[in-house]
C-alpha cells in the first residue's frame, strides 16, 4: 500500500505540469485580446503595446509559461488585468464554495445511482431493471442548466420555498446555506447520477454472476444481505474509479449553474476570465480546479486499493 501510495504521489507532480501546459496553451491560443478587454474604449496602439510589454505578453510564449509557472510554485498567482487585485486569495476565498456545491451534488447522485443501479442489476432484464434504466437514459439526457431553470420556475416563481440564488457561508448560518445551495446542487447531482447508476448497474451484474453470490444464496442467505453486504463492496471498484473521473466533470462543470444561482465560487470565476480575457484570473482558477480534480482521482484511486488489496499489487506491478 505505500509502494501505491508512493507512486501516486510521484506521479501527481508531473502530471500536474503536462496539464499546466496544456491549460496555458489553451488559454493563450482562445481568439481574443487581454490588452484590448482590460483597456476598453482606451486601447489604442500604443495603450495595448504598452499594456502588453508591462505585463510579459509579447514575450515568446514557453518565456511566459516558465515565468507563469515559476511563480506559481512560489504561491503567486499573479495579478488580475482587470481589477488589479492579487487572484490568489480571490481563487482561495472561492474555492471552499465550488467545494461544497460539487460535495453536495455528488452525495446527491450518489445517493440515487447506488441504491438504484443495485436494485437494476437484481432485477436484470425484468420490469424494475427497464423503468430505472429507461430513467436513467432520460435524466442523462437532461442539461443541468434546463434542470436549473425548470427548478427555480417551480420552487422559487411557483411554490416559493427556496431563494433563486446568492449564497450564504455554511458556518454563519447552516440552515440558510442548504436552502440556497439545494436548487443547485440537485441540478447537478440528478443529471450526473445517470452515468454513475448505469455503471452501478453493470458492475453489479457482473458481481451477481460470481460464483461465490451463488454460493451465498445456496447457503440461505437472504436477498439483502447478498446484495448489500456480499455484492456491493466488490461492484464498488469500478464505480469509485468512475466515480471520482465524475466528480471531476462536476467540479469543472460548475460554470453555468454557479451563473444561474449566482453563486460566488470558482465556477463563476473562470466565466469572468472568460469573458474577460483576465490570463491571470483564468489560469488560476482552471489549475485549482485540475488540481482538486487530479487529487479526488488519486484519492478515490487508493480507497479502491483499500477496499480490494488485489488492486495493489496489480498497480504496483505496473
């Protein structure tokens, strides 16, 4: 198990690096102009040569990246174009926020394809098997930003039981803070929950045709305890895998619905780059969000280990 851990740990550093160049590539080659976003009706030749010798960017662009990244690794996340403002602390304040709202979403996805995708793969290919597997297709079908709209037009516009959006901090008032997180956290989680129910599904299927579930029920064990103690733990592997890769689509999926709800997280804070050609604000949100990405995926990655040492030396012999 340390020998994984170990590995995972040495392999997190440079895959960081390839993905810090690609999400600087990307950034740079988008069509548009930071100089002229920042400078507005005042970017004129000279303003926009000026703007861009201040801040490195008619420099070659490996010269810009390896200044980018240096200053990265010392905690400098440089300055926003537009509001001239160190992005560190404005990434760090927002973080914990996109945290909450992915965390939620996925307990709530979770929540449904577990029980769910377990009860399809017991009932495979007969009636209960087709009506969650036919919902599943549909809610897989469904844009979470629609879902985010129908939702606010029934609960907020019709039935008036939740706020429309803004956010209130989790600490300060607990209550206040589900109330406005829950719209936009189910818009995220039930759309998401389809990938996850169809993998439950499978893997489950596949376990119920061991050898040793069919030991069980010749042995007298009674249908929940195959299925929740002797089924589950084993379908779990290639659901957490799958699993912390959709945690990953939640977390950066956040742009839209973080709009909508108008939540302040990081979410929000990569359209705002967007938008406005900020390099600064866009690279370190988008490298926050690759990191937390990257980690629940190594993360999830040893906790399968746990739950079936035979991943272990499988891994570690590759």
């Amino acid at each position: 198990m340390l020998r994984l851990i170990a590995w995972r740990l040495a392999a997190f550093v440079p895959t960081m690096i390839a993905a810090s160049m690609v999400l600087f590539l990307a950034v740079n080659v988008v069509p548009g102009s930071a100089a002229k976003a920042a400078l507005g009706i005042d970017a004129t030749a000279q303003a926009i040569a000026r703007f861009e010798h201040q801040h490195g960017l008619d420099r070659p662009l490996h010269v810009q990246y390896l200044d980018w990244l240096g200053r990265v690794v010392k905690g400098d996340f440089g300055v926003s174009f537009q509001n001239h403002v160190p992005v560190g602390p404005e990434v760090l304040s927002r973080l914990p926020i996109t945290l909450e709202l992915a965390a939620l979403a996925f307990l709530i996805a979770n929540l449904i394809a577990l029980p769910l995708g377990a009860i399809a793969a017991f009932y495979h290919q007969r009636k209960p098997d087709t009506i969650i597997t036919f919902g599943s297709t549909v809610l897989g079908a469904i844009p979470n930003f629609w879902l985010a709209t129908l939702l606010i037009l029934v609960f907020t516009l019709t039935l008036r039981w939740l706020p429309s959006g803004g956010f209130t901090p989790l600490f300060e008032d607990p209550a206040r803070n589900l109330l406005k997180m829950a719209m936009p956290a189910v818009s995220l989680g039930v759309v998401s929950s389809a990938l996850l129910l169809r993998i439950m599904r499978t893997a489950m299927i596949e376990v119920l045709s061991s050898d040793y579930i069919r030991t069980a029920f010749a042995k007298g064990a009674t249908r929940n305890v195959v299925l929740w103690r002797h089924a589950l733990r084993n379908a779990l592997i290639p659901f957490l895998t799958v699993g912390a890769v959709e945690f990953g689509f939640l977390f950066g999926g956040v742009v839209i619905i973080e709009d909508i709800f108008l939540l302040p997280g990081i979410g929000s804070l990569v359209l705002v780059g967007i938008i406005n050609r900020d390099y600064p604000v866009l690279l370190s949100s988008t490298l926050v969000i690759t990191f937390v990405v990257l980690t629940a995926n190594m993360l999830v990655d040893i906790a399968a280990s746990l739950i079936d040492p035979r991943q272990v030396h499988a891994k570690a012999a590759t």
